[in-house]
C-alpha cells in the first residue's frame, strides 16, 4: 500500500489544479479544518459534499477487561467523533460487487 499524502503534498496539488499560490492552498485547507471543527463542535455534524461527513457521537458507559490481568474494568462513556463517508465516494474507491 502507498504512503498517504503530506501536508505539504496535498497543499501542493490543490494549489497546481486551481491555479493559485501554495500560500492561498494551505490556507484554504486551514479554513476548512477550522470550520469542520468550529460545526462539529456547534451542530455535531459537518458535511464535505461528495466526501462525507463527520457526526459527534456518545458512546455508552461499558465494561471492559484488562487485557493482562483479566479484571473487569469500567469505561466511562464519552463523546467521540465519527467520520461517514459519502456512498458516491465509497463506490468510487471500492466499486460494489455485481450480482
């Protein structure tokens, strides 16, 4: 499997692609970072069209184990954040099996 893109990889081909400087790219990037976070916090979602999108999530309190003793332990619930992707990307990347 290939390495996953840089940063500064990522800032560099959207930068190629829509014809704007490496300066204005990354901070795009930053721009959407900060408003995916500034939604999920405020809304508990956040969308990328075509892309998916992030959902905060609770999860129960539950018990556990402790994988070298064997003892029950409990973990607390807590909030966490899920990302979905979006089913036109999903197909995209690994096409449904036809029947």
């Amino acid at each position: 499997m290939a390495k996953a893109m840089t940063k500064s990889q990522v800032v560099s081909h959207l930068a190629e692609h829509a014809g704007i400087q490496k300066k204005a790219a990354a901070a795009v990037l930053e721009e959407i970072a900060n408003l995916a976070t500034k939604e999920c916090k405020k809304s508990g979602q956040f969308v990328i069209p075509g892309l998916g999108k992030a959902v905060k999530a609770n999860r129960k309190a539950r018990t556990g184990r402790n994988p070298q003793t064997g003892e029950a332990i409990q973990i607390p619930a807590k909030t966490v954040v899920k990302f979905r992707l979006a089913k036109a990307f999903k197909d995209a990347v690994v096409p449904p099996k036809k029947k």
